[in-house]
C-alpha cells in the first residue's frame, strides 16, 4: 500500500517529502529517545535523520517499507551516539522530573515510586526492553520482527517472557512497605481511568 | 498473563472480554499492578518525546536546513585569499562572456493523484486547481513567477486562475498549449484520447498543431491529435464546474453516453453488456466515491454495475429490459 513515490527517495518532491515527515517525525522521535533517554538528544537525531535522508534522497530506494526503513536508521544513529556517551543514569533522572497533576503531599511519594518503578523496567535485558519500548510506540509484533530481524513468534515469546521476568524481578526488589502502599495507589488510579 | 491482551490494554484497543481479564490479573496480586503502572508511565514518558506541535516546529528548522545546504558547500571558498577570489570572478566573467549564462537550477515540483485519490492544488500564485483520478500537475517553482506562469498537465483538471495581465499563465498539454490571464476552464488531457476543453468564465487560447483558437464561456473544444480534427460545441455552466464541485453532471445521457463521462471521470475502462437500451438520464451525482457513485446511478437510472480490477462493467436491470421490450 505504499505510495511508489516513498519508495523511490529520486521521484520525492518537497511535497511527498512534508507527507512522509508528518507520518513518521514523532515516532522516530519517541524511538530515539527509547534509546538516548535524552528529549532533546532524541529529537535532534530525528531531526537530523530527516534532513539526510531529504538530501541524499537521490540515492535511496526503499525496498521493504518506508517505516521499517526509518527506524532501522533511527536505530543505527541512536547506537551511533551512545557509543560516545554512556547515558544510563540519565533514564532514571529524567523520569523523575515529569510533572505531576497530583498534590503536593502525593508528589514526593510518587516521585519515589515512580523510580521504582522505572527502575523495574531496566532490570530487563536490551532486547527485552526494546520490544517492549516498541510495542508501547504501538507497532504490532510483526513490524517488530521485521525491524529486529526476528520472527513474530520471537516477539511474543519475549514479550511474555518479559512479563514473567517482572513478576520475579519485583519478588526480589524487597520493597518497602511504604513503597507497596503506593504501589497499590498507583495500581488503583490506572485502574479507574480506563472504566 | 498474555502480553498482547496487556499491550492491547495499554493501548486502550481491548474488548470487554479482554479488559475482564486483565482488571482480574490486576486483583491478582501487588506486582501486577506494579508491571502495568510502569508499562503505563514508559509508555507516557516515550509519548513525551515528540508530538504534533514538536513535528512542525522542527519542521521549520528542517526546512531551512535544507535549504542551507548548497550554500555550506560553498563555505570552503571563504579561506581563500581574495585575491584567488577575484581570480576565480575573472575566470567566471570569462565564462560567461563566452557561454550563455548558466540557468537558474530548476526546481520541479509534480503533484500527481493515483486512481483512489483527486487533489485540490493552490499554487504560489494562488491559482487553484482541481487535479482529478490519475492526473499529474507539473511546475517549476524556481521560475514560476517569471514573465509567464507555466504549468504542465497530464490528465483531468480544473483551473481557477487568479487574474494578473502582466503575467499569462500557461497551461502544458501533451497535445495542446493553453493560455489565458485569468479564467476557470476544465481541461481533459489524456494520452491516446482526444483532448477537451470547456471555459466557465473569461476567455482562452488554445493552440496545437494546425490549430490557434480562442474559446468563450459555456464553448467545449474537442481536439483529436492524430486526425488534428477539432469540434467545438457549447456546453452548459454546470458541466464545466462538475470537476470542481465534485459533482457528475449528465444531460439527457443515454447508457453509452453515462459509461464515456464515467470512463473520462474515474479514467478507467467501462465496458457495456448487452444492447444499449434507450434510457435517459438528467441529473447530477457527487463523488463519494466510484461504488457510492454507481451504487447512486443504479438506483437513479436503472443501471446493474459490476467492478472489476480495471474495469466496470455496466448492464441495464433485468426488470427495466423487460420494460423497454
């Protein structure tokens, strides 16, 4: 279903290129920042992977499809600049500054929790973690295959797997009780907002 | 718990059976919810990265990034001394005065429509145009706004030209060449198929080989460009603005009569079964679509329709045969 003018990078015109920008600017985007942990560091190499991509357009020809296309260049710039700077602490301190609607007393606690939480997810192995980043940015299984050069069923196998991994991980996290309080907070507020 | 009824959750595209399940693996136990609140706030965390507003702010910057780009090539000339500067001017006026300047790089810009798709085109000239199925509108943005507005078409359009004396504004055929100053006109211009232009305001001149013509409102030419045979015919206001206002216009059109405008209109091939019965048809039709639009004709004229890959095939109903026997 792809337009044969995404596919070969020669026929695009400022047109063409706006259109394939407004598709997929902000999940390449999110991707990056999957990887870099770092707002603007992610939208810098969008941005970047956007502008090359425009002008060296006479020289692409997209074979597969133009999203696997994107992210899997995405990808190779995010590990690109990883290599320069180890960014792992930086995960755990930017989700703390997310801003909270909740009250004053809540959002110290939650602050707390919220590391907790998010340290849980960095317990999992790379793979496990990029599946899962992946499948929250809303592709579906086989475009994760694709991307990751694995079958569909390895994707399922992980992301079950991964779950399972949790559930064990948060046996042995020894929480406190304090931290289970708002754990049960947290959990109680998710579950009211979907009904 | 299966990841993807969890995921599914997550994305809030569950059904009420999965969303039971997952509300119990949540009652479960503590480190269900423990999984599903950080899966939740990874996922609003990714989300925080970029959106809509982001995409079109950076696009601003994008744009002029692109636009640099030549220019950076350039910048190692600035190291040189200036009087390797004057040198390489010398050597350019040099050039110059024995080559013909050199032009300004084109700058092409094509819009094109598939079968499933009709655009509608505002130019830099504010020109509007209504490109239709399978058409393709070509200019060159670089020298658009020169003497003469010149663009090139392959299909079915309409034009609305904005009025400028100074500038003619030049419409490209494969078989004719149209210019005007400032009128609406609907121009069909397909390969191997004879070329039709009608007016709805203000006057044109279309010329081809073996023919320079002006054509007023409400006139139709009709150009075959093998035989260089040309018909001119009145036509009614409505018929030419059909294009712009999505809308079929049929005129007493018998059956052959509606497959041609359908034919011309979708650019696919109608065939007919059986003998072209003597049905008329007045009345007009908006494009929803070429099912909606036949599934409209069928009710109103009494036509079956049957489509194909590339074709539709259109036969009159079995009741309205028996009628016409």
């Amino acid at each position: 279903m792809q337009p044969v003018s995404e596919l070969n990078g020669a026929e695009w015109n400022q047109q063409t290129f706006k259109v394939l920008y407004d598709e997929y600017y902000v999940l390449v985007s999110r991707y990056c920042y999957a990887f870099t942990g770092d707002y603007e560091l992610a939208r810098d190499i969008a941005a970047e992977l956007f502008c090359d991509l425009w002008r060296q357009r006479a020289n692409i020809r997209v074979n597969t499809n133009i999203k696997n296309y994107l992210l899997v260049a995405a990808r190779r710039r995010c590990k690109k600049h990883k290599e320069k700077l180890p960014l792992t602490v930086t995960i755990a301190n930017d989700q703390l500054e997310s801003i909270s609607h909740h009250t004053p007393d809540t959002h110290m606690v939650q602050k707390e929790s919220k590391a907790a939480l998010q340290q849980l997810l960095l317990r999992l192995d790379p793979v496990k973690k990029e599946i899962i980043d992946l499948k929250l940015l809303g592709l579906t299984n086989k475009e994760i295959a694709h991307l990751l050069h694995v079958t569909p069923k390895k994707v399922e196998y992980q992301l079950n797997t991964a779950i399972r991994v949790l559930q064990d991980e948060i046996k042995t996290m020894q929480l406190t009780a304090q931290d289970c309080e708002i754990g049960l907070m947290i959990g109680s507020l998710l579950l009211l907002i979907p009904s | 718990m299966n990841a993807n009824i969890l995921f599914r959750y997550i994305h809030e595209l569950s059904d009420a059976a999965e969303r039971e399940m997952v509300v119990a693996w949540l009652q479960e136990s503590e480190k269900n919810r423990d999984i599903l609140a950080a899966l939740a706030q990874r996922k609003l965390s990714l989300e925080k990265a970029a959106d809509k507003d982001n995409a079109a702010s950076d696009w601003l910057k994008i744009q002029t990034a692109i636009q640099e780009a030549p220019v950076k090539k350039m910048f190692p000339w600035k190291r040189y001394s200036a009087a390797a500067a004057i040198a390489a001017l010398l050597c350019t006026a040099a050039w110059y005065s024995t080559h013909r300047p050199a032009p300004v790089t084109p700058h092409l810009v094509k819009l094109a429509t598939t079968a499933r798709d009709k655009k509608r085109i505002t130019l830099p000239d504010s020109t509007e145009v209504w490109l239709q199925y399978n058409s393709s509108l070509t200019y060159d943005a670089a020298t658009f706004h020169n003497s003469e507005r010149c663009v090139t078409l392959q299909g079915t359009a309409f034009f609305n030209v904005t009025s400028n004396a100074a500038k003619p504004f030049r419409v490209q055929t494969p078989h004719t060449a149209i210019t005007v100053l400032g009128t609406s006109f609907h121009i069909n211009a397909r390969e191997n198929a004879p070329q039709e232009i009608a007016v709805a305001t203000g006057k044109i001149n279309v010329t081809a080989e073996q023919l320079n013509i002006n054509l007023l409102p409400e006139q139709k030419i009709t150009y075959d460009p093998v035989t260089h045979k040309t018909t001119t015919s009145h036509i009614s206001l409505h018929q030419v603005t059909g294009l712009r206002d999505n809308k079929l216009v049929f005129e007493n059109d018998d059956l052959p009569g509606i497959a041609a405008k359908l034919e011309q209109w979708y650019n696919r091939k109608i065939i007919i079964r059986g003998t072209p019965q003597r049905v008329s048809f007045t009345g007009s039709v908006e494009d929803n679509g070429i099912h909606a639009v036949l599934g409209g004709l069928s009710f109103l004229a009494g036509i079956q329709y049957q489509v194909t890959a590339d074709s539709v095939i259109l036969s009159l109903h079995s009741n309205s045969l028996r009628n016409n026997k």
